[in-house]
C-alpha cells in the first residue's frame, strides 16, 4: 500500500484539487446560449424495408425461419437477453427483441433507431406480439390490428398516447384445445372461428384478468378516444415502443406514418360465464389451448404485409399508401390536429 504522506505526488495533488474548482467554473460560466445535434444516416451501412418488433423469445422465433433471418447485428443499447438484429441475406426484412416490460421496449427501441448503421426513415415497422382479447370483440387466436393504442393507468385523468393507420389479412391457424374453450362462452364472437379483426390495443405494466377490469379499460378506451376507440386486445410494451418511435419520428429518423401494430391473441381477458366470471380461474386454471397457435398466427397475419412490401416497394415508397388520419401523441407533436384526447378538434 502507498504511503500517502511521504508520497512524492501529494503536493501536486493538493494543488491539482484546489484548482480544480476554479478552473472547471471559468470553464462553464453560465452563458445564455443553447446547442442541440442534428442526426444523421450519413454513414448507414442497412436500410431495411421491413422491421419486426418481438418482445420476448418465442414470438422472435416463429419469424427467423421463414424469413432467413440469419446475419446478426450487434449493437449497443439492445437487451442483454436479446443482443442482435436479425436480417436476411439481403437486409431487406430485419428483426428486433425488445424485451418485455415498458421499460426494456423503450430502451432498446431508443438505442436501435439512433444507431447510425441503420437508416430507418423508409422502414416499415410491425410490432407483432400476443395478447389477451376481449372476447365480445374478438375470439383467441385471432389477429388484431390496431388503430388507437391507449397506456391503462391508474389516475383516469391521463390520455392515450399514440395513434396510427393499420392493415388486415386473414388467417388460419387453430387448434382442437382452442375450440373447446372457445365453446365455454356462449356468446360471439368469443366461440367462432379466429380471423383478423380491426380494433384497439390497451397497454398495461400489470398483466390484468377479470370482467370488471376489463369493462373497465374498455370504457377507458372509448371515453378516452372521443368514442373512436373499441378495446380488444391487452398489450405491454406496445405504448412504450410508439413512444421511442414517435421521439425518432420527430428527429426525422422513422416515418411514424409507416408503423402497424399487430396482437394475435393467445387468451381472453375474463373468464367464460359458465366459470361464474372467476377470474382466478381464467389466470391460473384455464387451459385455453391458443398459446401455440397466436405464434403462428403472427407469422399468418402478418407474413402478407411482409411480403407486399417487399414485393411493391416502389408502389409502397411513392406515398400512395400514406395514412390519411390524424397520425401521432396527443399533444400533436409530429404536427396536425389529434382527434381525440382534450386537444382534439371534437374538443
């Protein structure tokens, strides 16, 4: 161990810390002036068409294979469980893990489109992930696409954050478990086949059962939304994505007018009435047999968006297929008047 009274160095030390402080407040004296940083794809290397955002491993999986999203990208800021970027030989469609939880999708979201290998300003963004449904909107292993996503939250008080154009395909995939739940309510759409329906998301940080929430978030919804919105599909993540998005979106680094978000739904979000709406059954009894089906129903739902883009890209490129409603956060950030929300020309 150093002796730090008989060092040599002390001396210049002591002189080094007192004059620090000195130094370091001519260095900053407060001046009225402001600075700020234009980004910039100047250097990107990948401009995909397409991105697919996932959440967690088993909805990142089903898309790998069939899209031959084999070149891996690493770079900083991605979750720690989910380090790379999955592209194919082309790096035309690419994929991206966020992780689950608000506040990994915003991070990893943040970190992917301020990258400057990537140029994203014509990208395609799909978030496809699996849901809860609302079964008087919608029956499990259907797809949702949504127009209005909406962060459920405590104080009533607090507005949706995002709105954005969508797209619907249909699909096929089922499963015999699945049908037999199905037939435990006794009201459509919850005991019909599943398609592909056009309704809204609700994000939450806790995962939520029962028909009094439920009623709840769908009443919220629609207050909330001018009576536009009608809640279907239970998400987490989606808000917090839109939100890093939207922030790129105002730096001009993505087109938030390019963004589709898709929910296959893996289980419904109440009880059915022969279960005397026991919601504990619901969360931790029910075998509802849709699990493996909402995978693969992501790629069913949303391989023909994929594809299309892929295939008409000029056609896509040329803006004919540009969003024609109000897209963006309540406060009308990305310009344009919301329709909903205190702000709202309705208001």
């Amino acid at each position: 161990m150093v002796n730090l009274k008989s060092a040599w160095f002390v001396p210049l030390l002591a002189a080094a810390v007192l004059a620090y402080p000195a130094q370091e407040a001519k260095r900053f004296e407060k001046r009225d002036e402001s600075f700020s940083t234009v980004p910039s794809q100047r250097f990107a290397i990948f401009a995909p068409k397409v991105v697919i955002i996932s959440m967690f491993v088993s909805e990142q999986d089903v898309w790998l294979e069939p899209y031959c999203l084999k070149n891996n990208i690493s770079i900083p800021g991605l979750s720690p469980l989910y380090p790379y970027i999955h592209c194919d030989s082309d790096y035309e469609v690419c994929q991206v893990t966020v992780g689950e939880g608000g506040f990994n999708a915003a991070a990893t979201t943040a970190a992917l489109v301020l990258n400057p290998l990537f140029d994203f300003t014509k990208t395609f963004f799909m978030i496809a992930g699996i849901a809860g449904i609302n079964p008087y909107e919608g029956t499990i292993g259907s797809a949702t696409f949504a127009r209005f996503a909406r962060f459920a939250v405590e104080a009533l008080g607090e507005y949706p954050t995002s709105l954005y154009g969508t797209e619907v395909f249909e699909l096929n995939a089922d499963s015999d478990t699945a049908k037999i739940y199905r037939a435990l309510y006794n009201y459509a759409p919850a005991n019909q086949p599943s398609k592909a329906v056009k309704c809204d998301a609700a994000a939450s940080e806790v995962w939520f059962t029962g028909s009094d929430l439920a009623e709840s978030f769908g009443n919220f919804t629609a207050l909330m939304t001018n009576g536009m919105g009608h809640y279907c599909a239970t998400a987490n993540e989606d808000n917090a994505t839109l939100g890093a998005l939207l922030r790129a979106a105002l730096a001009k680094l993505v087109d938030f007018g390019r963004i589709v978000v898709m929910r296959t739904a893996s289980n419904f979000d109440r009880s059915p009435p022969s279960t005397a709406n026991d919601a504990v059954y619901g969360l931790l009894y029910a075998n509802v047999g849709a699990f493996d089906t909402s995978l693969e129903n992501l790629v069913l739902a949303g391989s023909p968006f994929v594809n299309d883009v892929i295939k008409n890209w000029e056609k896509y490129n040329d803006g004919r297929y540009a969003p024609k409603n109000y897209i963006g956060d309540i406060f009308g950030t990305l310009g344009g008047t919301p329709d909903f929300g205190p702000y709202g020309v309705a208001n």
